[in-house]
C-alpha cells in the first residue's frame, strides 16, 4: 500500500510538472507547491501513526486563489480582417557605373578579357534592376491602400498582391518621406476594408497584432503589446507607437490591429544591430496617416508646418540652470531669422512647455505637433522665461519654405563668486572682423576648454553666445551669471553653423 501510494504521487507530480512546461495549467508555482503538499500529505498517511497526536498543520486551501489570466483571441482578426492585409512588390531602378571608368582596351590586348567582366553589357549609366517588398492594407473598396513611403521609394512598377492571390499593377498617388506614410491606387472594387481605429486611446501593456508578409512569407501573424507611445526617433516628425510585436524585413506597411481588430498604427521600423527584430519595434499612428492619407488624396500633396527654432531636451541640468521644477519641454537653442517664431517674439533661452494646452515633456513633442498641423495655423505657446511662465501665440509657416540664412540677434544682456575659470573656459571677446564673417551680434570666443565644460562637450573655436539664457559680451556678463547659478549653467554654443545648449556642472 505504502508503495502504490508513492507512486501515484510521483506520477501525479510528473503529470503536474509537464502539463506546466507545456503551458496547459496556469500559475507553475502554485501548483507545484499544492502537489508538493499532497505528496508529503500521502507519504505521512502511508508511515505508522505515532502515539501522540500532532496539531494539523494549515489547510493550503485557506491559501487565495491565484489570479488568472485571460489572452485574447486573434483568430476572428487574422481570419475576418487579414484579408485587407496586402503584398506590395516593388521594381525599381539604379544607374550602373560608366564604362568610363573601364580601360578601353584593344580586343587582342592580354587584359582584354580580365577587364570587360566589369563593364556593363548593356551600354554605360543604364539602370540595373532593384527589387523590393513590403505590405499594406486596404483602406477603400475602390482600391486605396495605405504603406509606407519607404516602401514605393524609387519605384518604376509597383505589384499589390490581395489576400485572395489575385494581382494589381498600383499608382502611386503620393508619398509624405516626412512621416513615411504613402497612398497607393488599384483599379478594383469590392475589396475588404481594414476598419480605423483610435491610436490617440492606446495604452502601455494593450495587446496588439500585426499582419505582413516578412521576408516574403505572406499573411504572417505576429502579436505582443504596447510597449511605450508616444516615442519620437529621428528628427521627432512622427510620435510612434513602440511595441514588442515581431516585425521583420517585408512587414513595413502593414497594419498594427488592437484587439477590437481596429488598426491602430502602420508598421514602420524596428530597432536593430543585425538587421533582423530584437524586441523593438515601431508603429505610424494610424491618426496620423489618415491625416496625410486624405491631404493626398485631396491634393496630391502633403503640407507641413513649422516654428522656425532649432530645439534640444530638457533635462537635470537644464531645469536646474534655468529654474525650472522639473526637467520636460523644448529649449530653444536657436531661432530663424524672419521665421514664425521670431515673428512671434520668441527667444533662444526659452523653454516651450505646452501648445494649445497639451503640456511638451520632450522636443520631441513639439516637432511633430508643429509638424502635423497646418501652415497658417494660429497656436498658444507656453514658455518658460526668465524664471516664469508666459504665453505666446504664433502663427505656423511652412515647412517647405527654405529658412533665411544667418541668425537673429541675441537677448541683450541683463546679467544680474566665481569666474569663467569655474568653468574651465579660456575666453575673449569676438573681433569685429569676426562679427562681420560670422554673422553673430553678440558672444564671446573660446580659446581653450578644461574641466567641467571640457567633461561637457565644449571645444576651443566655439563661441559662448550666452549663459543661462542671457547674451554675453564680456568676462564681467559671464562671471555674474555663473554667480547666480546652483549646480549648473546652459552654455549657448555657435559651432559652425549650428547652434546648441550645453549644460556643465558647476556644483
């Protein structure tokens, strides 16, 4: 008896432990912990009984029911709204080298042949063939598809294949390189709509699905969740969506499905050192390629707007050194020369913390609403200056529209015990030949940098333009403002053409 115990238990214990590796019981741990627990309870049962009855040890039944998961379904998505889902083929073309730079030798010459393998058979500067694939859904039952504008970039032919087999040669209606998003036409009808949803209500954590054709392999379904929104890559054109989704080479176009089987994003790029998914990847709001979506096929183009400033993070230091509560908004580093903002009154130094009542946390957040909106635009900034919030309204213009060369002017000093030699700063004041060339009103010349602003990124041959948001002209401006400041100063730096903020600690 005591045998036939024991055996039940461990093949019970076995059962217990591959129906847990095989994913079929939920909470492992508990359960091992109960089949524990019954193991030593029929061992005990199985052994004499001693003479001095024992206190019952607790019930693990008392113990609460561990919590359980539900994970949604995808089939009814993959089955009813995959079918909207695309193969988009592209052909494109790129101009081979010049038979120029081939010797042109005699046909009897002894390197003849050695050097005719390099020459293109077809004649000199010719286009070779350049083939390319990526997927896309279909938004229209006329035939509009939405896919990345990296996708058709270049392309001579474009090839959309249905879910159904069935082939289409496609326009190119438009295509924004901006925001990467492109709107193609087939000549259809009838065709299954991948229904729109709202990207502004996703959240961190909320599975979502992504249909495509990686590497070729067509309506392939891969799923995970949201992992962060909101994210600004690049230039900050675009806030996309980052998920933990696989998407490989060949998903790019395809659409990101919630569970509700909406789109809520146009898959658009990953995060890679191979070339190949490591558990990033990145999404196109699908609100903001509706909006470009219908800029196309109302106008044929897409129009973006701008504010005319060049604009950095905010973090520790800087919101110590202008101070600010806490580090979130965009530093203005430098402002263009009869642009909206300068227009508009705005100055380097200020810090943006909100538009149109919607707070700015990153640079990030201001490129791409400034750049989503329309030329012409009226909008309400909030600007953090000189230690206070005010609020400043400008007018957008276009982003088309090339810049003025040079620089505006800066703030004119109104500095308020340490010297710039806490900074670690050489300086000298800029030569009027030096004004004249290089187009800066005010600053002063670093010679040499040590310490703190070395550590900090400043090189000899920048030009201190100002400090903590105040224009200097001289060793006496600097020393005063460095005088004020706490653990660190934002240093406005010329190099070259560019202009930014560096923050150095001085605490």
């Amino acid at each position: 008896m005591r045998n036939e115990a024991a055996v039940t238990a461990i093949t019970a214990k076995r059962l217990t432990l591959a129906l847990c590796a095989a994913g079929v019981l939920g909470g492992a741990v508990g359960a091992l912990a109960v089949n524990h627990n019954n193991v030593a309870a029929e061992t005990a049962a199985a052994a004499p009984a001693p003479a001095v009855a024992s206190a019952p040890a607790p019930s693990v039944a008392a113990a609460a029911p561990a919590a359980t998961v539900t994970l949604p379904d995808f089939t009814r998505i993959a089955a009813q709204n995959g079918k909207a889902v695309v193969n988009i083929q592209v052909i494109g073309s790129t101009k081979t080298a010049s038979r120029g730079n081939v010797p042109q030798l005699d046909p009897r010459h002894p390197f003849y042949e050695f050097f005719r393998q390099f020459q293109d058979p077809r004649g000199s500067g010719r286009g070779a063939p350049v083939f390319g694939a990526g997927s896309g859904f279909i938004v229209s039952p006329d035939g509009v598809i939405l896919t990345n504008a990296h996708v058709v970039q270049g392309a001579d032919e474009v090839t959309v294949k249905l879910h159904d087999r069935r082939e289409f040669r496609a326009k190119v209606v438009g295509a924004d390189p901006r925001t990467d998003v492109a709107v193609l036409k087939i000549d259809a009808k009838n065709l299954p709509v991948a229904p729109i949803g709202n990207s502004n209500k996703l959240a961190a954590g909320e599975w979502v699905l992504a249909i495509g054709s990686p590497y070729g392999l067509e309506s392939t379904v891969t799923a995970g969740v949201v992992s962060a929104t909101g994210r600004n890559l690049q230039d900050g054109q675009v806030p996309f969506i980052q998920t933990d989704v696989a998407v490989n080479p060949g998903n790019s176009g395809g659409p990101l499905f919630n569970t509700r089987g909406e789109v809520v994003g146009i898959n658009s790029q990953i995060y890679s050192q191979t070339g190949g998914y490591q558990g990033l990847s990145f999404s196109i709001p699908i609100d903001v390629a509706v909006k470009i979506k219908d800029q196309i096929m109302t106008t044929g183009k897409v129009q973006h707007a701008k504010l005319g400033v060049a604009v950095q993070e905010v973090g520790q230091e800087f919101a110590d050194s202008f101070r600010l509560d806490t580090p979130g908004g965009a530093l203005i580093s430098s402002v263009e020369r009869g642009g909206p903002a300068e227009r508009a009154g705005l100055k380097s130094g200020d810090v943006i913390r909100g538009i149109n009542g919607q707070p700015i946390l990153s640079s990030g957040d201001l490129s791409s609403r400034v750049s989503l909106s329309k030329p012409g635009e009226r909008v309400a900034l909030d600007v953090w200056r000189d230690g206070k919030l005010v609020r400043i309204d400008a007018t957008l213009g276009d982003a088309s529209e090339k810049a003025k060369r040079g620089m505006p002017e800066e703030l004119a000093s109104n500095a308020g015990d340490s010297s710039s030699a806490k900074l670690g700063l050489a300086l000298r004041p800029l030569e009027p030949i030096e004004r004249r060339q290089s187009g800066i009103a005010s600053g002063l010349v670093i010679e040499d940098a040590q310490g703190a602003a070395a550590i900090a990124g400043v090189q000899p041959g920048d030009v201190l333009v100002s400090v903590n948001g105040r224009a200097v002209n001289s060793l006496d401006q600097v020393r005063d403002v460095v005088a004020k400041a706490n653990k660190s100063v934002a240093l406005l730096i010329q190099r070259g053409s560019d202009r930014i903020f560096i923050p150095v600690r001085i605490g």
